[in-house]
C-alpha cells in the first residue's frame, strides 16, 4: 500500500463512524414508521452533517500531506524562513463550520505565509466561497432577511443578515472589470446596435443622498410631528442611472402600423430586442452610465460598421451627454426620441383643447400621433398653438396645450419618425423602461427599505448581471480575482519553486 493510500485509510473516521450511524438509524426498526417526509427532514440534516465531516477529515488529511516547502518569499521580498505546524484557522461552509490546519512560514516584522490556504483558494474572511455566492444570488432575489431565510433553508447554516449584506457588497466588486474583459462575437452588419439610457430614484439614508437632494431634504424637513402632511414624501431619492444596449433586425413599418384606430389586426410589432445587456449605478452620474453603455456598443461593434440608434425620454442633460460621448468616439448615433412619451404630451393637450372623456379627443390625438409619425410635428405644434388661439383659452386653460406644442418644437431634432420607421428602427424605450421597474423597483424599492451608498450599488451591479445571464461566468472571474488579490499579489512570482494553485 502506498503512503498516500495508508493516509486515506487512517483518515475519514469521523465521517466513517457518522455514515456508519446514519446508515443503522435507517436500517433499524423505528425507522419504518417514519413518512417519506420525516425521512426527507432526517436525511437533509444528518446529511449535512456527514458532508462537513467528509469535509473536515479532507481537509485534515491535507494538513498531515503537507510538504514543507524549500523557499517562501512574499512580495515584500522577505523570505519566510521558519516554518510552523499546528496553525488553523475557521472556515464557515454550506455544510457548517470547519477548521483548516496548515504551515506557517514566519519571518520577523512580516506577515505570516500560508501557501496550503492558497492551494485551497480560501477566502480573506471568515465565509467560504460557497456561502458568499449563496448570499449574492438570494440578495438580488429578495431583501437581505429573505437572504438569510433562503441560506439557512437551503444548506441549515445561519449566517447573520449584516453579514449577508457585507458579503452581497463584496461579491460585487468585479462586476466592471468582469464586461470589460468580455468579447463579443462579431454580428452581422445590417443588425441594429440599440442603446438607451433613463433614470429611476431610491430611496437612500440621510448620508447617501447626493449634496443638492440632502440640502433640499433638510430644508424641507417634516411639517407634523407623527404623521406625513398631505403631499409631503418621507426622505429623498438619489437616481440609479440606467443603460441597455441590445441588437435587433430592422423592422420597416409606416404609421398606419402603429396607430390603427382600434383594428389591431393591422398593428406590426417593432424590432424585437436580442442580446440585452443592462448596466446601472446609483454612485455615477448620467455621463458615466452613457459612457459604460457606448463601451458595451464598443465591445459588440468596435470597427463602427452597425447603425447605432440611441433612444431617450427628453432628458437634455441625457441627450447632451449621449452627443459628448459620440463626438469623443467619432462614432454617428441617431438619436430618436421616445414615442410614447410623444403620445402623453399630445394627451395633455388634448384635455386643455376638449372636455374630458370627450371621444373627439382620442380621434384627435390619433390624428396628431400619426402626423408626427409622418414627420410633421413641427406642423403639429404650429397647429397646437393656433387652436388654443383661435378658441381663445386663457393662459391656465391653454397649458397642456402650449406645454405639447413647446415640446414638440424643442425636441424636434430627434422625431424624425418618418425615417426611423422606413429603415425598421425602434422608436419607444420599452426595454430600458422595462429594467427601470425590475432591476430597480422590484428590489430597491421593497418597502420600509433604505440604503447606504456602497449596498445599492453592489445590489444593483449584481442584478444587472444576473438579469443579463452572466452569473455564472462572472462568479468564476470573481473568483479567479479574489484568488489574485488574497494569495497571488502577496507572494514574489519570479520565484517558481513552489505553486499556487487557483
């Protein structure tokens, strides 16, 4: 027998003796009057119980194979001479807690060395990686109680719910890196590359408010003592911007295809969104976020050879962020504007020009929407504008009205329809509307819920990337660079007389 295979057959002795025990509590005869369910309960927990055993002799096992090693020199160019058996060190697992017992290279004024933890990947904390992971997933499900709920049910552990926050923030901290390393394979050159970008607030503690919302927050103060005055808002948002880029086949189509009149049969869907990538931020502002979505286009079409089209709300501080960056890039975008947001403005003036529930005003609006789409909305606003005169509505009457028309004529630039539909582009931000309320509203906007800086932001990060289906590959980044940061970057890696494995 080897000396290897003689080490394996003295180790496992407790995991032996507890598979032993769990097999005779099956076999005996109280065991035949459990249900299927009470066996289920049973085996989960003695179960686990065995696992961490497997685990803690494994690890044991690894602690007596242990070969000191000839030369250890950290980064700081210290060679650890001394070596010193017997050190351990706890690990919190999937299965329960274990300990980890290892050499320690020592010098004097220097950090003790352990390759063994290097060999193992062990994190700096105290949680092990698969905890870490089970934290990062259930946190972006639900809030960070659900989180602990879900850990404990899923593996028996308790991990406490500020932990489970710390290590949710800290399982995001790649994220960027991670899409900046990523490739693309090359798509064909007649697909639409699509970006989009909008806003959505959270609600933030007192210190995460940026300077001007907490200025305001503090001015405003609360009116009533225990109650909110009608009106009144309890604390003050800070904006998660949002970016989404995503490919689509152009899909041609004239206004009479989208406004209808009621026949849907005649209704033809817009370019169905393929690829969809989200990215989002609560710390950056709006330039930042354009920025991280026109590196996302980059990466999908670096030679510039796709039509690019950038659809907003009329957020000017947006659009003049968009017009920076494709001048920065030298890269043409066409920018279009946001239909829908076109079809609330044309309603609004429609219950300055009719009574309300007037059906005239729905036929009205149908006709303006399909001059705009014709490419006529500077025909439309001029017309806005002599109605209200012509009928002679006061100046709070003719609001609506004159608020359409100014908008119409302000974003005019950007609602040539017309040509948008004839070459197949989307012209509404259903898709980046759509990330607004799942990758923000469904989880930051959980009530009672109030968020520090650093958490939103790591939330937020980690949803993202779970929504755009990269979790997978980017966990094993993740660890591939926790594995650089806590045990490569502290050793001297000219020397190759030792090996840290990943």
């Amino acid at each position: 027998m080897s000396e290897y295979a003689g080490q394996a057959a003295d180790a496992f002795g407790q995991s032996r003796e507890c598979f032993e025990q769990l097999v005779a509590g099956l076999a005996g005869a109280q065991a035949d009057g459990l249900t299927h369910a009470q066996l289920e309960d049973r085996l989960a927990a003695e179960g686990r119980a065995l696992l961490r055993l497997l685990l803690q002799d494994h690890l044991e096992l690894r602690a007596v194979r242990e070969q000191r090693r000839l030369q250890v020199v950290g980064a700081d160019e210290v060679a650890r001479t001394r070596v010193e058996t017997g050190h351990e060190r706890g690990l919190a697992t999937v299965f329960g807690p274990v300990t980890v017992t290892r050499m320690a290279y020592r010098a004097p004024g220097v950090d003790n060395l352990y390759p063994a933890d290097a060999v193992l990947s062990l994190p700096a904390g105290r949680h092990s990686h698969g905890l870490r992971r089970l934290a990062a997933v259930e946190s972006v499900r639900g809030s960070f109680q659900d989180a602990v709920a879900a850990i404990e049910r899923t593996c028996g552990v308790s991990v406490g719910k500020r932990q489970v926050q710390q290590l949710a923030t800290a399982a995001a901290v790649d994220v960027e890196a991670f899409y900046a390393a990523r490739r693309h394979e090359p798509a064909p050159h007649e697909r639409l590359l699509a970006l989009s970008f909008d806003g959505k607030g959270i609600v933030m503690i007192p210190s995460a408010l940026r300077e001007a919302t907490a200025k305001a927050a503090f001015r405003a103060g609360q009116k009533l003592r225990t109650r909110l005055s009608p009106g009144e808002k309890r604390g003050r948002r800070r904006m998660a911007e949002l970016a989404v880029v995503y490919d689509a086949v152009p899909v041609p189509r004239t206004p009479a295809e989208i406004i209808t009149g009621g026949d849907d049969s005649r209704r033809r869907r817009g370019p169905i969104a393929q690829g969809r990538w989200l990215t989002a931020s609560v710390v950056d502002d709006i330039a930042p976020v354009v920025a991280a979505g026109f590196d996302e286009a980059h990466r999908r079409d670096p030679h510039q050879r796709r039509t690019w089209v950038v659809l907003v709300d009329g957020n000017r501080t947006q659009i003049e962020a968009i017009q920076a960056e494709a001048q920065r890039r030298k890269v043409t975008v066409h920018i279009v504007l946001d239909f829908v947001h076109v079809l609330e403005y044309l309603w609004k003036a429609a219950w300055a020009l009719f009574y309300t529930s007037d059906p005239a005003a729905e036929a009205w609006v149908a006709e303006q929407a399909t001059k705009i789409l014709s490419g006529k909305a500077g025909q439309v606003a001029a017309g806005i504008r002599r109605r209200a005169t012509r009928y002679g509505y006061s100046a709070k009457e003719r609001a609506g009205a004159d608020e359409c028309a100014n908008y119409l004529s302000a974003k005019k630039p950007y609602l040539d329809y017309h040509s948008a539909l004839a070459a197949g582009w989307p012209i509404a931000t259903g898709v980046i509307e759509g990330a607004c309320r799942h990758l923000v509203k469904d989880r930051m906007d959980i009530t009672g819920a109030r968020w520090g800086l650093d958490t939103a932001e790591a939330i937020l990060k980690l949803r993202a990337v779970t929504v755009n289906g990269d979790f997978d590959a980017y966990w094993a980044f993740h660890l591939r660079q926790e594995h650089q940061r806590t045990h490569q970057s502290r050793y001297q890696q000219r020397r190759e007389d030792y090996t840290l494995a990943a």
